[in-house]
C-alpha cells in the first residue's frame, strides 16, 4: 500500500493487486490490533536488530526512516505515541487506523486497486528480458505492467493472506529463495507440565537460551505457559537464536531464572526468611509466597522436595537445590511452533540478487521488491514494520516513469 501509494504520487499509473477481498488484513492484526508501526532506536541500533542481514536496509532507512514514517503518518492524520522500549504506536491504539491512512493515501493519488486479485506469475518479454505484465490467478487475464513491486509477504499467519506466493514467483524468474523459517515464534518443550500451567504468565523473568555449557543469549520479559510450551515477548525475542541452534541439530534448553533480581546468595537468604519463621508449615504452603501457586509444585519436584515435607525439616541442602531451581529452572526446547504460527518469516527473496540502492531485481528489468518477502527480519518493537516501509519507498522511488 505505501509502495503503491507513494509511485502513484510520483505520477506513475499504479494499479494494486490485493488476493483478500479486503485490504491490509495483516497490518490490522499487528502489535495485538494495536500496531507497534516504528521503534525511537536510531540508525545503527535501529539495523542491529536485523541480525547480520541488517546492511542491506541503511539505504531504505536513510530513504525512510522512522522519523520519515511518524512524519508521514501525522500528514494522513494519525498521530504517534511512543511506549516502553521505544515503540511507536498510533495514538487512538487502533492498527485499523494505519491500515485506513494509507487506503485515503492511495485514493487520493489515484491508486486502481483490484481486490480479490490473486496474482499468479510475472510475465517477462522474452525479447527484452524485463518485466511485462502480471497474470492474474482464475481471471483469465494478464495485467499490462512495465514495472512490478512484489510485496507478498512471507509464510507466516497465512490466514492473513501471506502465503509465500512471491517466493514462487520470483523462483519462476530465477531467483534463489532462502529457505523460509519460523522468527518470532513460540517454542513447544519435551516437558508436558507446560499444559497444567497454560495461560500462566511470568512478568520479568530472565531467559537463558542454553545449548550443552554455552549460554547463547539472554533477555529479561514477560513469559507465558501454553498447551505446547512456552510463549510471550521473552520467548519471541529469542526464538531467533533458538531455532538456529535447533537448525544445526545442536540441543536447546531454556533457563527461566524466576526472580532475577536476586543473586544466589540473596535468594538462599530469601528461602530462609521464607522457611526459618514457619517450621510447621509446609513448604508447598509456604513457596507459595514466592511464587505463583501453580509452579509451587513443579518447583519442588525439580528439586526433589515433598510438597508435605514441614519447613523445618527442609535441609540445607534442599534450600539451595530450590534456590538453584528458582535461579535455573530449566526446559528443554523439542522444535519451534510452525511457520503458520510465526510473527515473522526468516528467510525469503535471497539479498545478494536484489540492488540494496534501488530494491530492483538484480535478474529481471522492472522487478522490485519490499518488505517480509525480502530474507530480512527483525526484533519485536516494531522493526519488522518499519523495514517493509522502508522498502516500500525506496522500491516505489525507484521505478522509473517511463523505461527508456
Ligand atoms: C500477529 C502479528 C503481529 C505483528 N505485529 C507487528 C508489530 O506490531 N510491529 C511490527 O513491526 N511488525 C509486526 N508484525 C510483522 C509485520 O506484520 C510484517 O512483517 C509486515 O506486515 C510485512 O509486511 P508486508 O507488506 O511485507 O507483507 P504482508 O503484511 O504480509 O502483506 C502482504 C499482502 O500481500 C497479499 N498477497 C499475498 N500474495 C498475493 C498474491 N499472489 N496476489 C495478490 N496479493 C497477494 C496478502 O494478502 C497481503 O495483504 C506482526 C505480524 C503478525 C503475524
């Protein structure tokens, strides 16, 4: 839509094909129907959170950057807040409002939008080799085009539309696609008790992703308890270096460290303030001030303890087993969620056959590119958003008004 909107006000003849019958049904859904658009980071931190494939976006963010986007959306009337961690959200909270914004942008610069137009293949003149039109799926028709924007997305919440049809497409013209994988993505554990404690949520925990001795990444967030494993910000932020150790066959476990505030020394003091005043009571009783009540037993089974077991009979051996486990509690990662349950897709158009200047196909006059479809992916904190704008406008400034 942007890439549409913004050739069109270019004065190009710009016509968007849509498969859903309406538009933007993945925009509207972003950041919990709220849309985390943009992040406040500034050049270089805003890039380090795409990962080693981050280089290829400085042009697109020089040519439009976040401060370009918070600018561009307060002209088509949505005003910006920012929040914890540097999002930027539309002020009325309302992910509909931004899909709205850049419908009235194409409208007023006269975009042809075709809903309920699947586009099947891109159509390239033997002769020439550049881009000719575009095939339309069931229709019988093919669009006369002299340029294409590919902006299909990737494979993740295909309910939304995004089914990776620009994969084939761009494959079918000799582009190579890096296979597409899960990013930000909940992960199903070998542990079963996860499914007991569905729908609990941990506020603040530190995570550690573990392989063998090694200890790859770290991040403190919210984490949650589902029918399969683990979830939540924490576990999609560091999804990323999970599933790379899994794709190279190496073991993950993850390590909830459940008050991080506190070293070892300080949580063993803690366990024994809890434990020292109530004797008689029982421990599983009395863990539950330190923790929610339905992780007291898992807890305690990981330390080997007797929820019935009396606070004075606890050992000290037994304290700092269940300080360790407060410190180290441990799951072992079997295989990330599918792709379908992705918030993002690694992988995609590979970057080295696509000019990082201009967004055009290094393979094919006339072909550009933008957005999650491009091997790039971000954080969470609205990365994701800002690189398949950032695209979108440089794509759309690029194409020439007339081919010479
Ligand atoms: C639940 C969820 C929440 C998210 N929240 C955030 C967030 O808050 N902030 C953030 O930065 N990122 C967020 N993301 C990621 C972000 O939504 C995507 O990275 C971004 O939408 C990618 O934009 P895109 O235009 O490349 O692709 P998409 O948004 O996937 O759009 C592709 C469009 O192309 C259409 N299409 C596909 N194939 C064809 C075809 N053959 N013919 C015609 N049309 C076709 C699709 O129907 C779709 O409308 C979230 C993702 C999900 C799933």
């Amino acid at each position: 839509m942007l890439a549409a909107g913004s050739a069109a006000e270019r004065g190009l003849r710009v016509i968007l094909l849509e498969r859903n019958a309406r538009l933007g049904k993945k925009l509207g859904i972003t950041g919990d129907g709220r849309c985390n658009l943009t992040n406040t980071d500034e050049r270089d931190a805003f890039i380090r959170n795409f990962g080693a494939n981050g280089k290829f976006l400085y042009r697109a963010f020089d040519a439009f950057s976040n401060h370009d986007l918070v600018a561009f959306f307060s002209e088509q009337g949505v005003a910006t807040k920012e929040e914890r961690g540097g999002r930027i959200f539309p002020a009325n909270d309302r992910a509909d409002s931004v899909v709205g914004a850049l419908e009235r942008y194409m409208k007023r610069h006269g975009v042809a939008v075709r809903l309920s137009s699947r586009a099947e293949r891109i159509v390239v003149d033997a002769a020439s080799g550049a881009v000719a039109g575009v095939r339309i799926r069931d229709r019988e028709t093919t669009i006369k085009a002299e340029n294409v924007i590919l902006a299909t997305g990737g494979l993740s919440y295909p309910a939304t539309g995004s089914t990776g049809d620009g994969y084939s497409m761009a494959k079918a013209l000799g582009h190579t696609i890096v296979p597409p994988r899960p990013a930000l993505v909940p992960v199903e554990t070998a542990e079963t008790f996860p499914k007991d404690l569905q729908g609990l949520s941990l506020a603040g925990v530190a995570v550690t992703v573990v392989s063998g001795r090694k200890r790859i990444a770290s991040e403190t967030g919210d984490l949650i308890f589902t029918h399969y494993g683990i979830s939540g910000p924490v576990v999609l932020s560091l999804s990323g270096a999970i599933v790379e150790r899994l794709d190279r066959g190496e073991p993950v476990a993850v390590s909830i460290n459940l008050k991080p505030a506190l070293d070892r020394a300080g949580l063993e003091d803690l366990l024994i303030r809890e434990i020292a005043g109530s004797a008689r009571k029982l421990i599983g009783t009395a863990m539950k001030g330190l923790v929610p009540k339905a992780l007291v037993p898992v807890l305690l089974n990981a330390g080997g303890i007797p929820e019935e077991r009396q606070c004075g009979r606890i050992t000290s051996a037994e304290r700092k087993r269940l300080a360790g486990s407060l410190a180290d509690f441990r799951l072992t990662v079997k295989r990330p969620r599918p792709i379908e349950e992705a918030v993002v897709t690694r992988g995609g158009i590979d970057l080295k056959e696509v000019d990082p200047r201009t967004m055009e196909s290094r393979k094919v006059k006339g072909l550009y590119f933008c957005g999650e479809l491009l091997d790039i992916d971000g954080s969470t904190g609205g990365y994701n958003l800002q690189a398949a704008f950032s695209t979108a406008r440089l794509a759309a400034a690029n194409v020439p008004t007339s081919r010479p």
